[in-house]
C-alpha cells in the first residue's frame, strides 16, 4: 500500500461544527432516550502544497426503548459518514468494522469514500445479584448489524454486509459495563471483549 495517500504522515487542520440532541437518561449506562449527532468538517493537510482539502460528514443516531416493565431495552442505531475532496488520507475515510460497528470483522476491516450502518439490540436483563454491595445485572443481547462501504455507497445495495450474533453483559450500575460480543459474518465468526455499551 506504498501508494496510499497519507502513509507519509500529515499535519491535519481543520474547522468542525456539530449538532447534538441527547434525551438518554444515562451517559454510561442508558436505557431510555434517544442521541443525534450530526457534524461537518471542512479539513486539509498543511504538509501538501497541492489541492488536499477535503469535507467530512457525519450523521449518528441511536434510539432506546424500554418495555417488559424495564427488563428489556430495544436500541436502534443508524450511522451515516462521508468525506469528499482531494488528496484525502486513508485514516481520515469513514471505515465499518469492530466493536462497535459490524462486530463480525475486525477493526476498520472496510474502508471507503461513504459509510452506512445500521445496529439493532434487544438487551434482555436474565438476573440480577447482590455483590459487594451493589446489584450486578447480567444482559444476553441478541444483535444485528448491517452496513457498508462504498464510493457509490447507493448503488449495488446486495453488496451490504449483514452480521447476526450476540452479547453478554454484566453490569454495575451506573458506571460499569463488562461485555462479550459474538458475530458471524462472510469472514466467519468473530468476538470482542470490553467495557462500555457498543453505541
């Protein structure tokens, strides 16, 4: 990948503005509301003396929704990223893969021009347990992720990677989040530990 723009390094400027909606009711640990995060960035590389500016825009929304008198969270998310311009560096281009995208690939597994993706979870609480004073939950969340890559990113929609599986989660309220998540997808089967909710 000799040839990539960007393997010899940049110096990256540039001016974002951003829009931010958030009704969850938890910034760690949240189980009703809903979070919209929509930015645009105008950036360059001040290191090339040719044309290099490029634009960059991001549309994140997630949804939650509570139900079986809380037992059980439905969380929908949809992901919309894009960059145009000139010269663009390979790690300033939207990418889908890993833990908290399509979770049946690994870490920036695709990568293009357009990215879109859309996330589903049911987070079913099993049991609960008292420990160390506090009340541990454990979650089994059945998953599915969507999403793709593209610099024609609305043409050739077969070409969507679809990724079902699932999580496990131990919680304690409200600050900690441990999980697994599993996921097969055209490379086979794939698994991620961690703390923290995907999205």
């Amino acid at each position: 990948f000799g040839n990539a723009t960007g393997i010899d390094g940049a110096q990256i400027f540039g001016s974002q503005l951003a829009l931010l909606y958030d009704t969850r009711n938890d910034l760690l640990t949240p189980s009703r509301g809903t979070y919209v995060n929509v930015s645009a960035e105008l950036a360059s590389n001040v290191a090339r003396s040719v044309p290099n500016r490029w634009g960059h825009v991001v549309l994140d929304a997630r949804h939650l929704i509570p139900h079986d008198s809380n037992r059980k969270v439905f969380v929908a998310r949809f992901l919309f990223e894009s960059v145009a311009g000139s010269k663009v560096p390979f790690y300033e281009r939207p990418t889908v893969g890993g833990e908290n995208t399509l979770r049946a690939f690994g870490l920036q597994r695709f990568i293009d021009d357009q990215a879109i993706l859309v996330n589903f979870e049911e987070r079913m609480t099993v049991f609960t347990k008292r420990a160390f004073d506090h009340d541990l939950d454990v979650e089994v969340a059945p998953s599915l992720d969507i999403g793709k890559e593209s610099d024609k990113l609305f043409e050739r929609l077969s070409r969507f990677q679809v990724n079902p599986g699932v999580g496990f989660r131990v919680m304690a309220r409200p600050n900690v989040v441990g999980r697994v998540d599993l996921a097969y997808g055209k490379d086979g089967s794939n698994a991620f530990v961690g703390l923290d909710y995907p999205f």
